[in-house]
C-alpha cells in the first residue's frame, strides 16, 4: 500500500475562468454505454464556448461503477472471516466490468494502459484482503483504502475516454486533492488544508484547459497520508468540496432522475421535476429522505453561495433542478413532500420536568452517549417525543431513559416532511395538509422549528396513502386546473 502526500500549500491567486464541477453518479458510469454517453456530455460542456470564446474549464467527480462499492465491501468483510479467495472471487465480475469499458471504447494503446490499471488494482486489493485477513492493521483502515479502488478505477477509466473524444483530460488522485482526519470509514474533510492542496493541485490544469478527472469519495489522512473515505454517498461531498475550494460557477450533480421531484416517484408515479429550491429547502429535503442529493453536499456550496443543478445523465436535455441562495415561492407554498421508513417514536413523560431544568440536557446526554442521531423533537410541559432513524442502539438507550421517566416507544413509524419557502408565515397551509389525511393518524408534528418545513409522523401502514393524497392536493389539483384552463383558452380562441 502506497502512501499519498499532498501537494505544495502555497497560497495561490483566484482564477480568471471559474470552473464548472460536474459529478457523476455509480448509475451514470455503469458500462461502457453510460461512459460514452457521460463523455458526450462533458465534451458538449467543454465545447460551449464561454463569454471569451474559450473552452470552458471542467472539474469532473465520479463515483464508482455501480455495485462496485458493495462488492468491495462484501470483499472486506469475506476476508475478515478468513475467507480471501473467496472475497477475490466475488470481484472478478466487477474487474470483468472495467475491462469490458476499456475493450469497448479505447484505442489499443489506451486499452493497454487502462488495462495495466485495472491489473495492478486486482493484485493490490489482493494484498489488502490478504491483510485483513491476517489483522496487521486496524480493519476500517484497510477497507477505507481497498474501497477507495472503485472510484480509482472508474475515474482513470473516464480519463482515458474522454482523451479518446478528443478532450485534453487528466486523471488526478483525490487523494492528494481532500484531506481529512483519521476518522476512518467517515473522516472529516480539513477545509483549510483541503483548499491549499485542491488549488495547488487542479489551478494549473484549469489554466491549461485541461479536463482534471477524479474520484469522489476518497480522501487522504492529513496526518498519516493514509487513505480515508468521506462515507456512503460521499462522492457528493467531494464534489461541493471542489467546487469551493475553486470558486466554482456551478456544481452539476448528474444522476439518473430529472432532479428534484415533488416526491417519491415510487409512491407516487406522476411526481414532477421541481425547477428551483432554496439551499434551505433543498437541506431538509436531503434530510427528511430525498435520495437525489446528499445533506453533506449543502453546506460547503451554501457557505461560497455556489449553485448546484441536479441532471438527468440519462435525459441530458432536462433542464434538472437548481439549488441557489434564492428561489421563488411556489403558487401554493409547497415545492416537494420527503418521507422516511422505518421511523421509532419514542416518548418519555416525567412529572418531574414540570418547572424543571437540566431535564432536556440529561435527555439528550443518553443519546449522546449511545451516538444516536434524534431527528425530529416535539416537548410539553411534562413529556418529550422524538424519532429514531436508526434504532439499532435502542434497547441500551430505552435502560438509561427508564431512570428518566416512563417510555413509550411506538415503532414501524414513518416521517413524512412538507417542504416550501414561507411555509411557517402562510396561513392555511397546515389546515390544508391535516385536512388532506384528515382520516389519518398523526403521531407527531413538528412546525416552527424551520421556517420552510411542516414535519409530522404517521403508521408506516398509511405513508403511501397520505403522500398520494398530499400530493394530489398540493400538486396535481393545480395541474388539472392549469389544463382546464388551456382547453378553455384554445376553445375562446377557435371560436373566434
């Protein structure tokens, strides 16, 4: 295993020609047919002249094929219990997968240096498993730099296509570019040290209009050089990361659905494209279980106030949808409905919190203690009720709680959440949604703590049941009241 360092950290100035950061999803690399259409559309990025009829400069994040990082996983903890062939069996399919890529798309001298890759990828994973097996090194640091393959492979991989297109692109190691702490398996990026290093790093690539192409995900320990991972769903991360350290026009999210929708399209199949959120609404959306971005991806472009469009790598003519510093109000308040399964209730009543303090801090210091995140909280004068998305630590936290008060815990709970700009300053809003599930159970409400989400929680039994209808009365109402009065205009027009 190879240790990394990070470039030079010296200061160095804004660039004249802000970069536009576009990240691609496991979904959007998944065979060679995914990468030519993704090297199409960074090409067509590349191509469209900017105000100074110049290419535009390009930063590409992308993740690992699909299914790349779970068999990696798998790998890791096969080898765990000794079984390291068989942990080296089940990637063949997934090395099979990279080389199919580099058969498919590249030229013969390309093919043979991506190939070297791949190989050399096989036989150091090899080493890795055969250390984990053999417990030399802590095991989230060896699964840390065996996982970071996968978008090591995927990203010099791309590189290579995007030369075949006739792009000036270079593969860089992210590892040399984020730096973090040595919080293995979810490390904390280092955001003075990471700027030093990104810019040193990636500035001169973008002077040269060269297409600088990395993994996302992965990091680099700032203290020890080894390889760290941002955790699941961190390539989104990395690429907000980017996008501040260079002052970034645009952070581009290309997924494989049209942005943002108005829902679930699971539960509900007529859910519709939203066309703008606020980074406000579209952080609570993140949260409350809207799969399309990561929450961790918010913060970095909300503190440099950097746009982030979410695409359709599949659709690329959508317009998608774009999270800014503003946005406009939606005719009914509401932009989108967001809702999590498998959601606990828990509720603790004690008589002593009546005119009480210290409670709530005692409260929260067990959870604390069992590193459980509370989500939603909701107080009387002598009860708290808070939800549990992970519920795994439950039965240790419900022993420390009993010594507080009498718990109830209600379970198979779901948390569905009411997302709009002004929502908590328009009157009726909420009338409309209770009146909506009227005939619904609502176990909790949670309203005024964000002025741009309604938050309550139903028996998991009735969530498709009450987004649909939600759904129906915020969304698709208006719709059909639009299309009547479409008929009705082109009716008045025919007869005149």
């Amino acid at each position: 295993m190879i240790g990394l360092f990070p470039f030079g950290s010296e200061v160095i100035p804004s660039l004249s020609h802000e970069p536009t950061i576009m990240k691609f999803g496991g979904t959007s690399v998944e065979d060679a047919r995914a990468f030519l259409r993704v090297s199409r559309i960074i090409a067509a990025h590349v191509r469209a002249d900017d105000e100074e009829g110049e290419a535009r400069p390009v930063i590409v994040v992308v993740s690992a094929m699909s299914r790349m990082t779970d068999a990696l996983v798998a790998s890791v903890q096969a080898a765990t219990s000794g079984d390291v062939e068989g942990a080296r069996r089940g990637l063949e399919e997934h090395f099979a997968r990279h080389h199919a890529v580099a058969r498919d798309l590249l030229s013969a001298s390309g093919r043979v240096a991506a190939e070297a890759v791949i190989e050399s990828a096989r036989d150091e994973i090899a080493e890795g498993l055969r250390a984990v097996a053999a417990h030399k090194l802590p095991r989230l640091l060896l699964q840390d730099e065996i996982i970071s393959y996968g978008e090591r492979l995927s990203a010099t991989l791309l590189a290579h296509v995007l030369c075949e297109s006739g792009l000036a692109a270079r593969y860089v190691d992210a590892r040399r570019l984020i730096l973090t702490n040595d919080e293995y398996g979810c490390a904390a990026p280092l955001f003075d040290e990471t700027e030093r290093s990104t810019r040193a790093g990636l500035e001169p690539l973008i002077e040269r209009r060269e297409v600088a192409v990395l993994g996302g995900f992965i990091a680099a320990s700032a203290t020890t050089a080894r390889t760290t991972t941002l955790g699941r769903g961190g390539s989104d991360c990395t690429a907000a990361i980017i996008g501040a350290a260079m002052d970034a026009r645009e952070i581009q999210i290309w997924t494989d659905v049209n942005g943002v929708l108005t829902a679930d399209p699971q539960l509900v199949p007529r859910a519709r494209t939203v066309e703008r959120l606020s980074y406000a609404e579209a952080a609570e959306l993140a949260y409350f279980g809207a799969k399309v971005l990561h929450p961790k991806t918010i913060q970095p472009a909300i503190d440099q106030c950097i746009p982030v469009r979410i695409c359709n790598s599949r659709a690329p003519e959508e317009t998608g949808t774009l999270v800014g510093a503003e946005t406009e109000t939606a005719p009914r308040t509401v932009k989108a409905i967001a809702h999590k399964r498998d959601v606990t209730v828990v509720q603790i009543t004690a008589a002593r919190m009546l005119g009480a303090y210290g409670f709530l801090r005692a409260l929260f210091e067990v959870f604390d203690r069992h590193r459980t995140v509370v989500d939603v909280v909701t107080t009387s004068e002598v009860s708290v009720s808070l939800t549990l998305d992970d519920a795994s630590a439950l039965s240790s936290i419900l022993r420390d709680l009993r010594d507080l008060g009498t718990v109830l815990v209600e379970p198979r709970r779901a948390t569905i959440c009411v997302v709009g700009e002004g929502l908590r300053d328009t009157p009726g809003v909420a009338a409309r949604v209770f009146n909506t599930i009227s005939d619904i159970n609502v176990s909790l409400i949670s309203l005024g703590a964000s002025s741009v989400n309604l938050t309550f929680v139903v028996d998991e039994a009735r969530l498709t049941e009450a987004v649909t209808r939600l759904h129906e009365a915020f969304f698709e109402e208006r719709q059909f009241q639009n299309d009547n009065a479409k008929v009705s205009l082109a009716a008045s027009d025919t007869s005149l």
